[in-house]
C-alpha cells in the first residue's frame, strides 16, 4: 500500500511538473511557436 501511494505520488509530481513546463505564457509550446512564426516570416521574405 505504502508503495502504491508513492508511485502515485511520483506520477502527480510528473505531471505537475510537465503541465508547469509545457503550458503558460513562457512555456515550451509557445516557444516553438514563436519560433515556427519567426523561421516562417524569414522563410517568406528570402528572395529567390
């Protein structure tokens, strides 16, 4: 039992951790995405 609560414990920490990382305005998913318009806009204004 003691072991079950720990795994559980350690699987909520995870996904806390992850949710804090990846979401919000500085996360990681906005990041990319910023990055992805700014490497789109170049891409966009190179003379061929």
């Amino acid at each position: 039992m003691r072991s079950l609560l720990i795994t559980l414990m350690l699987i909520i920490t995870v996904v806390l951790v992850y949710a804090a990382a990846a979401e919000g305005d500085s996360g990681l998913k906005n990041g990319v995405s910023r990055s992805g318009g700014a490497m789109s806009q170049h891409i966009r204004e190179m003379s061929p």
